[in-house]
C-alpha cells in the first residue's frame, strides 16, 4: 500500500523540481530555469518528495514549530484564556498580567507549560505532516491541470483534513492545561492534573472539548495554510524583486516569516469565538458548547481577541520560520510557488488565437 502510495506521490503536482523531470512527455516540458533548479535540487536535497523519509522530517519539523512556539507564549495564553473565563477579575491584558504576576510570580505566569508543550507537539506532527500527505493525495487526485485552477480549495481541502486528526491528539492535554490555568487550587501541574481529571470526568473529561477544538482549529488552520500558500506566492510574485530561485536560503526565509505573520491575524480572527467556547468549557464541567456561548454573549465571544491577534500573529510567523528552516537543515525538496502547466498555456494561447 505505501508503495502505491509514494509512487503517486512522485507524480504529484507540487512535487519538487527534480520530480517534475519525471512526469510523461506532454507534462515534462519546462522552462530553463525550471531544468537548472531540476539538477541544483537534485544535487542538494537528502530524500525524495513524498518519501516516508520526507514526510517523517515534515512531521518533526511540526513537532518543533509547535511545541516550541506554544510553550514560549504560555504567559500570554494563559491570561488571555483568563480574560475569556473571568472578564471581570481579569479586564484587560495589562491587568491580566498584574493580577496572576500578584497572585503567582513568576512561576504562576508559566502554569500549563507541560501539557502545552507535548499537545501542541503531537498537534503539530499531525497538522503538518498530514498537510504535506493530504495536499500530495487530493492533488493527484485532481490532476495537475485542477490542483493549479483550484489550488485555494487544495489547500484548504488538504488543511482541514490534518487538522481533524491532529485536535484528537491535541484534545487530551488541552483540557489539563485549560483546567490547570483557570481553574483556582484545581492543580498545578501535568502529573497532578491528568489523574484528577480522570478521577472527576473519565475519559469525556478529556475529550469533550474535542467539537468546540475542530470548529476553533480547522477554520483556523484552513486560513493558516490557504492564506500563507497565496500569500508566498503573492509576495514572489509581486513585492520580491527577483525570483525564488535566485533568492538565497535567509531571504526565502524572510518571506516565510512575513507571509507567516499576515496568515496569523487572519487565523486569529476566525477562530476566536470558538476559541472563547473552548475555555469557557473547559473551565465548566458539564456544560455544552452553545451552553458555554449563550452564556458568553456576542460581546462575550470577542474578548480577549487583541492579545490573542498578536499571539497568533506571532506565533504563526514564527511556526512557518521553523518549519520552513527544518526543511532547509535537512535539505528537504521545497518546491517553488506553483505556476501554470504548459498544458494550461497551451490551451489559453488556442483560445486567445481562435
């Protein structure tokens, strides 16, 4: 089966440059300086596109760029999930930070670290390394000539599909560190919160942020990938001066960043509500998401959304920087922006000149 599988793979068309070399007669012809970076990425990447190799090194690079950003801004997470539970206690990100600095220290600003670090872990193994299997899949599936036409709707096909899977691995350590961080005297840390939740809610204790997590995470990682994909693009197209290929290792990465960051405030506004419902429930035992929301209000469901619009922002940014940086350490194939088929051009340039 994943023989199959990686020989599609191959054929894919967002492969690497090298791969394209690969395909029949009527899709191979490209131009030069497609066949000069055909031979450049040959010499230089350390596996093949769409190899278990590949998506293995993917994966690891979301392990890093999630479990490392998330746990960084911890501080900034958990007043802002106390802003959205407590408003009145906690009125603003200023106060927010006064009040649990007063009450905690400094160690009382870093309460959640542990299930932080290994959800968002396992969260980003699954986000990014199923984004690459699923954008591989439904590409061939579609053709090369769709995958270019259509590719917003690939993208946020391919991202909605790795995010499913990767809030089920995110769900359990969620709900510890939503309960560790708003909840007064419930525990203070991971190995005394997983058993005391198991004690008070079984198994649906850790699960039953699950619904309210998909309808915060996957609108939010549809926008994260869709918008980063066209906004690389955009930029490559018409704000760097000269083309990817001839931009060194650093610049790409530049733009990563940049892309990165403006994908963030767009993820950020989407998903806040649902976000707000997520703390809410999890604070609340027994109560439902359209309980936790009516409860909230309208004005309830947008609290909290400027700090969480520079956390995210950031955070994206940063998570796109290391994934990318991964890619580029371990020498992974990084196809360029994707551009129109020949067979599309040839079938534009019949239409222009009947």
């Amino acid at each position: 089966m994943f023989s199959r599988f990686l020989d599609t793979a191959k054929n894919s068309p967002f492969g690497s440059p090298e791969t394209i070399e690969n395909l029949s007669t009527d899709v191979a012809p490209m131009r030069n300086s497609r066949r000069l970076m055909a031979s450049a990425a040959a010499e230089e990447t350390s596996c093949e596109f769409g190899s278990m190799k590949y998506y293995a090194l993917c994966g690891f690079g979301g392990i890093l760029s999630c479990g490392i950003t998330h746990t960084a801004v911890v501080p900034l997470d958990l007043v802002k999930c106390r802003i959205q539970v407590d408003p009145a206690k906690y009125r603003n990100i200023v106060h927010g930070f006064k009040v649990t600095y007063g009450e905690g220290g400094a160690r009382g600003l870093a309460k959640g670290w542990a299930p932080t670090f290994i959800g968002y872990s396992m969260q980003g193994l699954c986000k990014f390394g199923f984004y690459e299997v699923f954008k591989i899949l439904y590409g061939n599936l579609m053709g090369e000539e769709k995958s270019y036409l259509y590719r917003t709707s690939l993208y946020l096909a391919a991202s909605a599909s790795a995010e499913f899977f990767a809030d089920i691995a995110l769900a359990p350590m969620e709900a510890v560190k939503v309960k560790i961080q708003t909840t007064p005297g419930w525990a203070n840390t991971l190995r005394e919160g997983v058993p005391k939740l198991w004690a008070d809610e079984g198994v649906r204790g850790f699960y039953k942020g699950l619904p309210p997590l998909w309808m915060r995470q996957i609108p939010y990682t549809m926008m994260k990938f869709a918008c980063f994909e066209r906004t690389v693009e955009f930029l490559y197209k018409y704000i760097v001066p000269k083309p990817r290929s001839d931009c060194s290792k650093p610049e790409q990465l530049v733009v990563t960043f940049a892309a990165g960051y403006i994908a963030g405030v767009f993820c950020a506004i989407v998903s806040h509500p649902a976000d707000t419902v997520v703390s809410k429930l999890n604070n609340q035992p027994g109560s439902s998401p359209m309980q936790a929301a009516r409860e909230l209000g309208m004005a309830g469901l947008w609290k909290g959304l400027g700090p969480r619009i520079v956390m995210i922002g950031t955070l994206t940014a940063l998570q796109w920087f290391i994934y990318d940086s991964v890619k580029v350490f371990f020498r992974l194939p990084r196809p360029p922006p994707p551009e129109e088929p020949e067979s599309l051009k040839r079938k534009r340039l019949q239409q222009q000149a009947a």
